[in-house]
C-alpha cells in the first residue's frame, strides 16, 4: 500500500514547482535595510519580539535541564536495581 502510493506522490513532486524563479536586480544588492525590522523598531515593538523569542527559548532549556536530571535520575536507579 505503502509502495503504491509512494510511486505517484514522487511522481507529482517532480512535477510540481516550490516557487517560480525570481530574477534579481541591482536594485536587491542596494537594499540595505529591511522594512519590517526598521518598522518593528521605530514603534518600539522590535523589543517585545526579543523579549518573547527570550522566553521562549529559556522556556526550552529550562524543560531540556530538567529533563536531562529525570533521566539521569533514572538512570542511576536502573543501575541501583541491575
């Protein structure tokens, strides 16, 4: 079943295009700004998004360190009861 549908999805991906090739100017190698940052910063909002990008990756470590002791802990007592 596997084999049967795997056949044609390879068959449409070759077919079909992520995206239509953009061509590029001079005018995309002076671009020196971006305008969402810039605009992000002038309203102050810049800050906000570093702040929760902050959190959440220090929400992720957090989880990751605890995790990391539950397993040693476990580990340790698997080796205990062997």
């Amino acid at each position: 079943m596997k084999k049967l549908l795997l056949i044609p999805m390879l068959m449409l991906c070759l077919t079909l295009k992520a995206q239509d090739k953009i061509e590029i100017t001079g005018e995309d190698y002076q671009n020196t700004g971006v305008e969402m940052a810039d605009l992000m910063r002038s309203n102050g909002k810049i800050y906000v998004l570093v702040g929760i990008i902050g959190i959440v990756l220090g929400g992720i470590l957090v989880y990751l360190i605890q995790t990391d002791r539950k397993i040693t802990r476990l580990e340790q007592q698997y080796k205990e009861l062997s």
